[in-house]
C-alpha cells in the first residue's frame, strides 16, 4: 500500500516535471520529435530552413538597396561639384584671348628689336578656317548677357555706344575701331557695340583690332628708335589714380598676380591705361522687338532707341558720361567728350550738318543723329524722349515705314516743352568730312589738319578717305609691323 502509494505519486511528479518542460521549452520537444522514428519532424525542419532562408534574404536585399542608394547619393554630389568646378574654369582658348599682354610680353621678351612679320599676328588669319572664330568661347559682358572682348586696366567714367547698321561692312568697322583705339577717348571710356546680330566676321575684327593696339602700345613704350604716328603718352596714368578708379564692371573680377604687375609697370609709377571693349545684340536689349507692331520693318537706326532703355538703365551709376555714335557713318580721332566733362549731367550736345548745296535754305541747320553725346541723365531722358516720338510718329502715319530718324530728331529739338528737363546744346559747327582733311600722304602735314579734329564723318567719298588714312599709318615702321593690312 505504501510502496503504491509512493510509485503513483513519483509518476505524478514525473509526469508534472515533463509539463512544465513541455511549456516553457517547446523547441526542445520539436527537436526530439523530429529526431523520432516516426519520421514527422521532417516538414517542421524544412519549414524552419526556408523561414531562415527567407529572413537572410531580406536582410541581404535591405544591405543592397543602402549601399545602392549611398552610392547614387555619392555619385551625385561628385557630379555637382564637378559641374560647379567646370563652370568656375575658364577655357585656355578664351584666357589666351582675355589676357593678350602676357603672349606680348612672352613675345617681346625674346627680342628686344620691332616686332618682325613672322611673330605679328596673335589670331589666326582668314585662311586658317571659319569654325575657329565661330566656336571661340567669349566671356558675358554684364548679368549673363553680352560679349565680353576685352576687360580694361580700370573702371571709367566715360561710355561710347557705337551702334552698327545693317549695311556696316567689316572693313568699315575695323577703320572705325583702328582710330578709336589710338585716340585719347580710348585711354578714358569703354566702347560697347550694339550689333544687329550675331557675326563672326564682326568678333573676329574686334578682336583683332584689340590686338593690335595692345602690340603698338606696349612696343611703342619697349622701342623707342621705332617711328609712329602713336602717341603712346595719352594711355598713361599714375598708380595712386588707377587704385582710385577701382576694377572695370565688366566680365568676371580678377585678382592680378605679380607677372601681370610686372607687365604693366607696377614697378614704375606710370601704369597703362585703356579702356574695356564689348558688344550686345539687339535681341538681348530688346528681345520683344517693341517697335515691330507700329512698323512693318525696323531699321536699326530705329531699333537702337528701343535697346537705349535697358542698356544705359543697368549702367546709370557707372557712367557720367556717354557717346551715342553710328560706327558707319562717323570716325572718332579724339575725345569729343573734352568740352563737357564740365557741364552738367543733364547736358546734352548735338552736331549739325551741312546741308546739301540742291536742298531748300533754312535758317537753321539740321542736328546729326549719328552722334548725341553729353552728361549719363541727359542722354537717357533724351533716348527716352526719341523712343516715344518715334510710337507717336508710327500711329500717326497710315505708311508704317514713313519714319525718319533725322527728320524726327530735328523735329523733337525743336520742341521745348518736350525736352524742358534737358540742358540742350546745339552746335553751330558742322562736321567735317573725311575728304576734307589733308596732309594724310605726308608725315609733317597729317599732324595739323587732324590733332584739332575730334570726329569727322565718312562722307561720300569713303574709300578714297580710308585708303589715304591706311597709307599714312602704314607709312611709318611700327605701325607697318603691327597692322596686317599695310
């Protein structure tokens, strides 16, 4: 009775023990029950095995798609910065172009004789190819926009606006940017040239003329037993003056580093100076054509009013005082602007023309629209003023091609009231033109009859005019050395 008694209870306990296994080590029993004879547990083991399988899987598919996009990520930052690095360089064909003192100075060191033929030109001629000049890479000139052909010593207070006609041949405008450069308005303002479109032929001659003012005015200071007709004085300044004009608005800022200062004559107290050249197109100053809906077709001597606007409006606390000139029709060989640096702002100044010996008299002479020169607010407010005359004058007229630049701008000065806040000055001086001049074919003669004259128009006689000045720059041997066409 006891020894059952004992047997049944050691087999409750024994029986209690295996449940409480049973609960709290359910894998242990999965185990043995795999591990059994009877074979069952062989589902629970594959089940198992694909559920491990399955869950590395994901973890392996979860580590890939991180590492994936860290490396899109990183792939995309480099492309950034590289694209940001890129955009900062400039190319070496455009600061080869931006910077021509160095080649001179390169070129000059090596000999210190006059520039021979061989070593005359830094640009390719017009036989070296086309797509050259076409896909020549040129700095912006302002906010994006603009050509920028060559950045000045200084900023200046003084701004030519030379604006070319459809009809403005290459030769033309090479004759008007060769006198421009040597004259003393050159050592004192920028030239900006608004163009009607896009040329390669255009660029290619500014540059070129650039290029050859930088080689005469550096080997007219290295060469002194060279004979010019260059007066190399009028481009120096002193050091103190150029700090004081600060760096010209034009392109990107650069810092200079002790080459280019030893290339300028840093070291002496005279330095360089001469002025930013750069040109914009009509459509970037006027990219609506504002004129096309009252006329049928707009000339550019119409067209530059529209473009005036935007322009001189950016550059009106840049300039004090400005020179609207047409590049055909009219050659600068001085500074014209030497009267009126005195006046006031407000001061506009117009140039009258002799009227035609077969036309009817007037007692009054007729004012030139090829040049407006004075103070920066009395040009803008007059630009402003031709531009509104020129809408009212299109709606009058049924014909939307009757408008005439002179004869509206004739018609405006006569109007007080509409140029009330404009101190006009009208000269009584008409322009000379360039037959007119002599002396061009000897050296003593051409000094007098042209250091007085501070522009002169082309006339009707411009090829024997340009031939005879050509003549007389090519007659002397740094001049010949320099230019291309002597």
């Amino acid at each position: 009775m006891n020894s059952s008694s004992t047997s049944s209870s050691e087999g409750s306990k024994g029986r209690g023990g295996m449940g409480f296994l049973f609960v709290f080590f359910p894998e242990d029993e999965t185990a043995a029950a795999a591990t059994s004879p009877g074979g069952g547990g062989a589902p629970i083991m594959r089940k198992r095995a694909v559920n491990a399988l399955l869950r590395r899987s994901n973890s392996t598919h979860l580590l890939s798609t991180a590492q994936s996009t860290i490396s899109i990520c990183a792939l995309l930052i480099f492309v950034t910065l590289l694209l940001f690095t890129l955009s900062t360089f400039e190319p070496t064909a455009a600061s080869s172009h931006f910077h021509p003192r160095r080649q001179l100075s390169a070129s000059s060191s090596s000999s210190t004789a006059l520039p021979q033929k061989s070593r005359k030109s830094f640009w390719p001629k017009h036989n070296s190819g086309e797509d050259l000049w076409k896909n020549l890479a040129f700095q912006h000139a302002l906010q994006g926009m603009g050509t920028l052909y060559r950045r000045g010593t200084r900023a200046m207070n003084d701004l030519v606006v030379a604006h070319a006609v459809e009809s403005l041949t290459v030769h033309e405008l090479k004759l008007f940017l060769r006198l421009l450069f040597r004259s003393g308005l050159s050592s004192k303002s920028d030239l900006l040239l608004v163009f009607p479109a896009k040329s390669a032929a255009f660029d290619r001659a500014v540059v070129e003329e650039s290029e050859s003012f930088l080689k005469l005015v550096h080997g007219a200071g290295e060469d002194r037993n060279s004979t010019t007709s260059f007066d190399s004085a009028q481009f120096k300044i002193s050091r103190k003056k150029e700090r004081e004009s600060g760096e010209p608005i034009w392109g990107r800022k650069r810092r200079s580093n002790s080459s280019e200062e030893e290339l300028e004559g840093d070291s002496e107290s005279t330095r360089l100076s001469y002025g930013s050249v750069v040109s914009f197109d009509v459509d970037e100053l006027d990219p609506e054509n504002s004129l096309a809906g009252f006329l049928h077709h707009v000339p550019m001597s119409l067209r530059r009013w529209a473009c005036y606007p935007m322009l001189l409006g950016r550059l009106r606390r840049n300039f004090k005082h400005l020179i609207l000139v047409d590049a055909k029709e009219l050659l600068l060989l001085g500074d014209p602007l030497s009267r009126l640096r005195s006046r006031t702002p407000e001061s506009v100044h117009l140039s009258t023309l002799t009227p035609p010996a077969h036309g009817r008299k007037t007692h009054q002479k007729p004012v030139s629209p090829a040049i407006v020169m004075g103070g920066s607010r009395g040009v803008r407010r007059l630009s402003n003023a031709v531009l509104t005359e020129i809408v009212r004058a299109a709606m009058q007229h049924k014909k939307k091609n009757s408008v005439n630049e002179s004869g509206l701008l004739n018609q405006l000065v006569g109007n007080e009231f509409v140029l009330k806040n404009i101190n006009l000055i009208v000269s009584a001086e008409s322009i000379p033109e360039l037959s007119s001049l002599t002396g061009l074919n000897s050296r003593t003669g051409s000094s007098s009859s042209t250091s007085n004259l501070a522009l002169v128009r082309r006339g009707s006689s411009n090829g024997d005019g340009s031939s005879s000045i050509l003549k007389y720059l090519c007659s002397f041997s740094l001049d010949s050395a320099v230019y291309s066409d002597c």
